[in-house]
C-alpha cells in the first residue's frame, strides 16, 4: 500500500449536503482522496514522507468553485481605475482627474465600478471633458453593462448626433439629442478599438496573482466567461507552472462557428481544463435597468431590452444543441428568464444529449410561472449571493411589486433544480465567504435581522455548500470525481479556520480557508489561523460586537 503524501485529521468533515458524522480524518495519495475514516483507523497510510494538517476541530469541505467569474477581466481590473464607492458623478470625476495627473500620456484612460443611484446629478461626458484634456476616458459601470465616455472618446469612435442606436444597445440623448456620454449594452462596442490592447505576458502575469487571491478565498476550480483572447490565455494558465485552478471555460457568441467548424463539443478537454459551452446574452442588468421585464420597472415606462430577441434565440439555442454545444444564457429580468426557458424548451428531448447541463445564468428575477420549469426541463441556476445583498435597494425600488420571484435560490431547490454559485468578478469580488453569509442570511451585515431581503429565500448552510462544490461538479461533467470527499475522488478540498455549522450564520462572513488543496498538493496555507490563541482572539471579538 502506498504511503500518503497528506493526512488531514481532526477535522469535521463535511460532502455531499451534510457532515460526515463518521469520519474526522482523511488521507490522500496520488492526487486522490485514499481512504475516509477515523484518524486512528488510518494510521496505516503514514508514513516518514506523509505531510499531517491538524485541522483542530474546523471544517474539511469539497474544493470550491466560482461558477461564474470572468478572470481576465477581474485580473486587469486590479490595475484600472477604481470608482466603487464613489457617491456622485462629481466624485468620479475627480478621481478621473487625479488619475490623469499621476499617469501622464495619451492612452485612454480605463476606469470601472460606477453607479449612478442615488446621485444627486447623472453622469454626463462634459464631467470627464473638464479633467481629461484631450485623453479619451472609458469608464465601466458596476455591472459592465454601461459605460460613460468624454467627448473625446465620442470623436474618435466616430459618435455624434446622428449615430443611430445599434441592436441590442442605447445611446443616452441630452433634450438636443446629442449623446451624454453614457451607452448601454451593445452601444459599448462602438468604443472597443479604444481600449487598450492587452499584452500576453501581462494579463498572465495579472492572472496568476488573481488565481492566488482566489486560492487564498478556498476556490480550487471555476466556470469562466470571456473571449477568445482570454480563453487562450486561460489555457496557458491551465497547463503551466504557478498557481492552479480547475477551469470550464464557456465561448462568447463569435467563438461559435469556429468551435461548430472544428467538432468541438461541450465537455471537451480534461479536469484541468474544458469547454464548457456557449454563452448567450438575452438581456441586460438591474443596475443599467436594461434586465428585460414582463411589466415596466416601477413608476416607469420601461421594460429593459431584449439583448437577442426570443425567436433569434430559439434560433440560436437550436443550432448550439445541435452541435453539442451546452447554451448558457445570461437572463436577469423575467422576461428574458422565460424567453431563455422558453428557447430551451423549444430545442425538445435534444437538450437532453449534451454532455453538460443548459444554464441560466444570474435569473435574478423569475416570474413563479417559470419556477417549476427549469428542474422540468433539466436547466441548472447560476445565480450569484452577493448580487442578491449588492442590488437590494435597486430592487425594492424597481421591481417592489413582484419581489417574491427575486434571487428565487430557496424556490428553485425545493422545485428540485440545479442551483450553482459563483460571484461574477470583477462585478463582485470573489468571496465564498460573502456569498455564503449572503445566501443563508440574505442581509447586509449591518442590518438587523427583520431587515432581510425576502426571507423565505434563505437557504440552509448545508444547501449553500452544496452549491459551491457539488453541483458546480455537476455541470462541468466532473462528478463525482470531483465535488465531494470520497475515497477515489480527486484531492480537491479546503480546510477552514472554523467548524463553520457551530459559528453563528451572522459570523459567515468573517471565515477564511487556514489551507486549500489542488490534486493533493497545498496550494495555499495560513496554518496560524488554526492556533488556539488566534481562534480565542475571533470569539472574544465576536462576543464584544
């Protein structure tokens, strides 16, 4: 019998939606989990090279994954303007102009993170004109669904009055009809040429640091959505040295007919790196009141827009099925959450032969007609915790009147469909530790707990893990290899600083993997997190609040 390379004892382990009451040792060999047990009953498996992690007590669980990130994107946000947070189109314009004066030169200047509720003035490009000088400024919503330009990002893409709105986009018009400098959905495209051209070794470098940070949060495998620059760039990352991730991969809309032209299907590729499917958008966002909706957003007129209209969808979702290619539909608003559901339910008994599971992506808000359908037609939930505490105000301001199909997480398990999370970075930032507070809570943290965001959504601890670990599995076609703690599974798993289900939920948040492993090998460790004294020093502070 081989020897382990790593022994894990005295932990509470937990797979598969429960606490393995059993066992509280595991050992691991080769890459794989060898034997589940007592630590006693496994001290066979020891040996002079085997590495030991006393656990002390806390949580073992399944590797997490991030079903929905964009890591490209999140990586080169780290070295773009920041405006999270900023409270006016004032403040914004101020950092812009702060940002010119510590980088001088000609490139345009890259900025994200902005909202613009609760503004006192809109966004408007004479803001930016008067810190910019003659450098365009593009500067990315929160939601990426927006951006807002100066004058001279207008001129050189050729946008002026009597540019018309593109398909699927808008461009805000003053009482003149001049563009204000702000442009929803596809209207964004008109200015791709003016953002940076991004260099290779510099987004890899970016991206392992990000692949860090996201070994640090627990995360040992994702389901990404870029471009075909950045898939490259992500296989690059899956085969070479550094930091490690599991990575599904899903193709933007131009990537599909060379994929159909080459015979490449969903599921293709191995554990380190795969072809998850095709991503489609049937609307916009909340933030950008762009989500496409049954009924007009409250007190307006509006009901967002339909990013690809339903009959070019069905379309669309019949020709991905037919080529074995898995649709993940970006659906926020009811309306495109039925019109995805109802492109699906058109392709018939071929959606069942795809090698991954269909997905709805985000599906923030669903009418309870749609409910019971998506278990029926076998399409799993993507949907995203944090979204739910970020967007609470918006949504009670915006769609108050149907809030009982909003983030329907605790709906959709009972109807018995697949329920996955992720975090949708660099929208969010990419903490399981956030989005679990935020799914067994629904609240912020400095809010009392009558103040929950419809309650009878909240999922159980139990019900949350499970939807960063099995059945983010599921989708990606690696159950249950992967997603579980199990003798012959792969050794993908994460020790935390707590036994998370004797923690109070309202302390979730507070949590942090002490060690995170890949195939057996440690991939990131904080191994003071685990001593007495550093554990004391939490509860005595949890205690004092």
């Amino acid at each position: 019998m081989n020897k382990a390379s790593l022994l894990v004892e005295n932990a509470r382990l937990w797979s598969e939606g429960a606490p393995i009451a059993s066992a509280d040792a595991l050992a691991i060999a080769d890459g794989r989990i060898a034997a589940v047990g007592r630590a006693a009953d496994l001290a066979s498996w020891v040996g002079p090279g085997t590495r030991r992690i006393d656990a002390r007590g806390s949580t073992a669980t399944p590797g997490l994954v991030d079903a929905h990130i964009h890591l490209i994107a999140w990586a080169r946000a780290a070295a773009e303007l920041p405006l999270e947070g900023a409270r006016s189109a004032g403040a914004v314009a101020a950092a812009v102009g702060d940002f010119v004066r510590r980088h001088p030169g000609a490139d345009a200047v890259v900025g994200r993170g902005w909202a613009a509720d609760g503004w006192a003035e809109p966004p408007e490009r004479s803001r930016l004109d008067a810190v910019s000088g003659t450098r365009p400024v593009l500067l990315h919503s929160r939601d990426f669904h927006s951006l807002w330009v100066n004058s001279e990002a207008l001129r050189r893409a050729g946008v002026g009055r009597s540019t018309p709105d593109p398909p699927g986009g808008r461009l805000e018009r003053d009482a003149a009809g001049e563009p204000t400098g702000v442009v929803r959905e596809h209207a964004t495209r008109l200015f791709s040429s003016l953002l940076p051209r991004h260099q290779v070794e510099r987004d890899l470098a970016l991206a392992r640091d990000a692949m860090r940070r996201l070994n640090a949060y627990g995360v040992t495998g994702i389901h990404d959505f870029e471009g075909a620059a950045e898939q490259r760039t992500l296989r690059a990352l899956a085969r070479g040295p550094g930091p490690r991730l599991r990575i599904l991969s899903f193709l933007a809309r131009p990537g599909f007919e060379p994929a159909r032209e080459l015979g490449l299907e969903s599921g293709w590729g191995d554990d380190c790196f795969r072809l998850g499917g095709l991503k489609l958008f049937a609307d916009g966002t909340l933030g950008s009141r762009t989500a496409a909706l049954l009924a007009p957003y409250d007190g307006t007129t509006e009901r967002g827009l339909d990013l690809i209209p339903p009959e070019e969808l069905r379309a669309l979702v019949a020709e991905a099925v037919e080529a074995g290619l898995t649709p993940a539909i970006h659906a926020i608003g009811d309306r495109a959450v039925r019109s995805a559901l109802d492109a699906f339910a058109a392709a018939g008994r071929a959606l069942r032969s795809l090698a991954l599971p269909p997905r709805i992506e985000h599906a923030q808000l669903v009418d309870p007609r749609d409910l019971g359908r998506f278990a029926r037609l076998g399409v799993a939930a993507s949907m995203q915790p944090t979204h739910c505490i970020s967007d609470m105000d918006l949504a009670r301001a915006h769609w108050g009147t149907r809030l009982s199909g909003a983030y329907p997480w605790n709906s959709l398990v009972r109807g018995g469909a697949l329920l996955a999370f992720g975090s949708d970075a660099p929208v969010e930032d990419p903490s399981v530790a956030d989005g679990l507070h935020a799914a067994v809570t629904r609240q912020r943290r400095d809010l009392d707990p009558s103040q929950a965001f419809v309650p009878a959504e909240r999922l159980t601890l139990d019900e949350a893990l499970r939807s960063y670990t099995e059945t983010p599995a599921r989708l990606s076609g690696t159950w249950p290899r992967l997603g579980r703690l199990a003798a012959s599974s792969r050794a993908d798993l994460v020790v935390w600083n707590e036994d998370l289900h004797r923690l109070s939920i309202a302390e979730l948040h507070r949590v942090t993997p002490a060690y995170t492993v890949i195939d057996g090998e440690v991939v990131h460790e904080s191994p003071e997190l685990l001593e007495p004294a550093a554990r004391g020093d939490r509860r005595a502070r949890a205690e004092s609040r």
